[in-house]
C-alpha cells in the first residue's frame, strides 16, 4: 500500500489520501476500547495518515481528549504529520441530548479555546462549524473564524453539511479549503448542485460516512443488535424493511468486490476515492483491523467497466430511508 496525498481544495493543505474519522471511538456506535482506539490512531499515522477529524461534541469533549493523549504518546515525526480537523457548534446537555447549534462569533471563539486545550495543540488545522446556526449569518461565523487564522490559532477555514449558497456566501467572506459533507455509494446527493459549486470555487471536499456508518462495509448484519446509545438504532435506512432492502443492495456490491477479489468495504472506499482528486474519504475504523482493511482500498484500481457495475448494482437514490432521523435532516441544507 503506498500512501497518495491530494490537496484540500486550492487554500487547503496536503493530506493523505485517506482521512481517519475518530467520531466513533469516543460516541454513537456503541462502547469503544480506549487503548485499541489509541493503537489505531497510531497505526493510521504509521501508515501515512495525515488527516485526523474530531467534533468538539463527541463525547462532550472525549473524542478530542483522546486525539491529544494519541498524539502527545506517538513519536515527533508522526505527531508533527497529523493535520486535525475540528467540528464545532453543537449544544449538548448533561443527560447526552442536542439542542441547536450556536455559530454566534463569541462562541466560536470560546469553543476553540476549549478544543485548544483538550487537544493539547498551539492551533487546528481545518475549523468548521458542524452545521449551519439558522440564526447567525454564516459571514460572521466564518468571519469568526477568519479572525482566528489571523492569530494563527486556526489555519485553515472548512465548512460543514451547508447548501451551494451557503458555501458561495462564505467564500464571499474568507478563503475556504474544505467542505465536509456526507457521500457514498447510496448518499449521493451533493453531485447535483454542491459538488460542482465546491469545484467551481476551488474547496476540497471530505467526505464523511463513506461506509454509511457500517451499512455498507459488507459487514453488517440484519439481525444484529444495536444499543440504545448507537445512532444507528435510530437512523432511518438501519430499520426493519429499509434495511433488508439496503443489506440487498451490499448483497449486489459484493458480487463485484469478490470478483476483483477485494472485500466490500474496500471496493466502497474505492468508489469515492475514485470520483475525484479534490475527495478524501475519511474512514471511521475504531480498530486496527478495521483501518487495515480500510487502508486496502488505496491499492483497489476501478476501470471503467467495474464502475458501470458498480453504478447497475447501486444507483443513485436506490438506497430506502433518509441518512438522518427527521429532527437532524431539518439541520442540512444539502
């Protein structure tokens, strides 16, 4: 396996092929071991990883405690390499619940300053607020930002699951390097309208879930059971009859990856990977194996008639059910 590197849009840095999201090592899919979530993150950067994506909210602050004591225990070289990208904005309570997202300047400011310290770091690398605060014009959000690479505690300014409008008006404002958004096989809804903007105005895209948060990766099963604090027990395409129909559609994708003699999660990884070199995929692996496997897709080459097999065995919109709950779809613009 040997590592490319692509460029987070025109303002971007240079970051692996392949991001690693660390979302789940700390919240939503269930209990994660602490010293194989540390392993992995280590294992990523030995690869040549680069690209590290946290939320302040993940786990109220844990997912970025756990970044930080990763990093402070890897080697200079590798801690030196990694590149961490910050989602901020979610309101959280004590009992786990959400409420809003809050993308007033003040609070950008004052949740950096928590995200700096928790993670140990003198800046981040990519900061973004997770979704758009409704009642904030993103200029002063993004304005916020800006304010921060001038200080040199941000250096680089993303975006995160906004509308084509949404990312015109904060490139009106700063340089954008990074948009990160949902995209895979079966949630592919950004190639209508935010794609093109994104290539237009010269942003990287990071495209998260592109596994749809294990429902693809050729691992799941129907009758396996979820926590109450695992998302998926909640999202709409892991239910009774839209999962049989989307487990039917990995059933197809299967059939191809065993024909190149890869696994499915690989040749998923594979597909995005393939749909531009402003894409990075991040992969959500909590352990070793996981991020093997994963790592794998960047030796998988589609031609033109695996992606035609591809595209009959998993159309677009052939997936059942929304990404989201309804509360949370009425955040996304996209």
């Amino acid at each position: 396996m040997t590592m490319r590197t692509r460029t987070l849009g025109t303002t971007g840095p240079q970051v692996s092929a392949l991001g690693l999201g660390c979302m789940g090592m700390s919240a939503l899919y269930g209990e994660a071991d602490r010293a194989e979530s540390v392993a992995t993150i280590h294992a990523a950067l030995e690869a040549g990883v680069t690209l590290l994506d946290t939320g302040d909210f993940y786990g109220m602050g844990h997912n970025e405690m756990l970044i930080g004591e990763a990093l402070r225990a890897a080697p200079a070289a590798r801690r030196e390499q990694a590149l961490v990208s910050v989602k901020f904005g979610a309101l959280r309570d004590p009992d786990g619940g959400w409420s809003r997202y809050d993308g007033r300047p003040a609070a950008v400011k004052n949740f950096a300053a928590y995200s700096l310290q928790r993670l140990g770091v003198d800046h981040i690398d990519v900061y973004r607020i997770a979704r758009l605060d409704p009642d904030v014009p993103i200029e002063e959000t993004v304005g916020a930002i800006a304010e921060l690479v001038e200080k040199g505690y941000v250096r680089h300014i993303g975006l995160s699951e906004v509308g084509a409008e949404t990312i015109r008006r904060a490139a009106a404002t700063a340089p954008i390097s990074d948009l990160q958004i949902e995209y895979s096989l079966i949630s592919r809804g950004i190639e209508d309208e935010i794609l093109p903007t994104t290539r237009e105005l010269g942003i990287g895209v990071t495209a998260y879930g592109v596994l749809s948060r294990g429902l693809i990766s050729g691992h799941f099963t129907a009758d396996r059971q979820l926590g109450a604090g695992d998302f998926r027990a909640m999202s709409p395409r892991f239910q009774g009859d839209n999962l049989r129909h989307n487990l039917n559609l990995v059933e197809a994708l299967r059939k191809i990856a065993e024909q190149k003699g890869v696994s499915v999660a690989q040749i998923a990884i594979a597909w995005v990977l393939s749909r531009g070199e402003d894409i990075v995929p991040l992969v959500g692996a909590r352990r070793r194996d996981r991020l093997t496997e994963a790592l794998g897709a960047l030796d998988v080459t589609l031609d033109a008639a695996d992606l035609a097999a591809i595209e009959e065995a998993v159309p677009p919109g052939a997936a059942a059910g929304d990404r989201y709950p309804a509360a949370q779809m009425a955040h996304l613009e996209s």
